[in-house]
C-alpha cells in the first residue's frame, strides 16, 4: 500500500511554470466541455442571483474552489477528475435557475 502512495506523492503542488499555464487553461476547457455555454450561463445566473448566505451556499462555493484548486495543483494527466464535485456543485446552481 506504501508503494502506491510514493508514486503519486511527489506529483502534488510539483508544478512548473509551464505544467501550472497547461492545467489552469484545462480548468475552463472542462468547464465548457460540460455545461456549454448556455449551462455556464445558467450556473452563474444561479450562483450570483439566487444565491443566500447559508452554510449550504458556502459550502458548495468551497467545494468548488477546493476542487478546483487541486485539480490545477496536481501535476498528472488525470487531475481533472478531482473537478467532479465541482461539477456536482455547478450543477446543483444551474437547479436553482
């Protein structure tokens, strides 16, 4: 079990200048891929028109900046798997609409 940990271990915040530009452009490009525009729209509207101080709003907005943020800070080709909750947050914001 040990073993699998040290193969990833070191891809955490291992990011140079030029892999931090390639995952911070990946973060909008799977963002479009999934909602399109119109979707985008939407969760925004949702997030910024609907949205009330409480710890559900809050929590779903750490969601998706926590997510978001490791997805950019993780340096492997399937870090953007770490943007599904995010994904489920936005969702649950294009739902309020």
């Amino acid at each position: 079990m040990a073993g699998f940990r040290k193969l990833y271990q070191r891809l955490l915040l291992d990011l140079t200048l030029h892999r931090f530009g390639n995952a911070f452009r990946l973060l909008p490009h799977c963002y479009f891929s999934n909602f399109d525009i119109a979707g985008l729209s939407t969760g925004l509207i949702g997030l910024i028109v609907f949205f009330r101080p409480s710890r559900l709003n809050y929590s779903l907005l750490w969601i998706v900046v926590v997510s978001s943020g490791f997805a950019i800070g993780y340096a492997s080709s399937d870090a953007f798997l770490y943007l599904i909750p995010a994904f489920l947050c936005f969702a649950i914001w294009i739902g309020m609409v």
